[in-house]
C-alpha cells in the first residue's frame, strides 16, 4: 500500500510540474523609459519590439500617479515620424481590468511631439534622428 500512495504521489508531482510548466505565463523583458512632466511612469516591453526600417510595433506600459496604470500597443512610423495606438488594456489600482466600456481609445495617427515621452521611445528603436 505505502508503495501505491509513494507511486500515485510522485506521479501527481511530475504531473504539476509537467502540466505548470505548460500554462506558464512568461515574465514581460519591461525596460523603464522615464517619466513625464504628469509623473506618469512609462516602461517598454522589449520582448515585445517588432521593427524593420520604416515600422516598429510594441507595448509600453504607463503608471499614473493614482496607482492605475494601462498597457498601450504603439506603432511608430520611423518615416513620418508618427506614433499611432493600436491597442489598450487598463487596469485599476487594485490590478482589475477596466471594463471594457469603462474606457475609450483614440487611434489616430499622430506627429510625435517634441520632448515627449513617444520621443524617447523613438530613440530608444531607432536613435537620434
């Protein structure tokens, strides 16, 4: 019987740890990029990067001053010198998502500001222009 339960005990570790390492959710590679004139936090998801000469995709994730931060999926247009939002996720302070009638997006294509924080994320891919 001991041999049974040490068996069925054993088999049900590996199984965990088989079947953990499969729904593991992998750590984001978060680069901090800075701060804004608003306090607000802003980090880079290099793992996330996707560029070529004209284009680069990624997510950044800012943290407001209240505790709330949101994950945005930028694309920046190295030729136009363009940011554009593709994406957002919002999180309450308490980690809760938003709801998703609890926000809005606007994914208009803008001229990337002077001094700004989509600046430092175009020099960040790309280098000084």
């Amino acid at each position: 019987m001991k041999l049974w339960k040490s068996a069925v005990l054993a088999l049900g570790v590996f199984g965990a740890l088989t079947f953990g390492g499969t729904f593991e959710v992998n750590a984001a590679d978060w680069y901090y990029l800075g701060e804004n004139t608003d306090g607000e936090q802003y980090s880079v998801d290099n793992s996330s990067v996707v560029k070529d000469d004209r284009v680069a995709t990624m997510w950044i994730r800012v943290n407001e001053t209240n505790g709330e931060h949101y994950l945005e999926l930028v694309r920046i247009n190295r030729v136009n010198y363009t940011m554009q939002t593709l994406d957002v996720k919002t999180f309450h302070a308490d980690g809760t998502p938003y709801a998703a009638d609890e926000f809005y997006f606007d994914n208009t294509v803008d001229t990337i500001p002077e001094g700004s924080m989509g600046e430092e994320l175009f020099y960040l891919v790309w280098g000084k222009k």
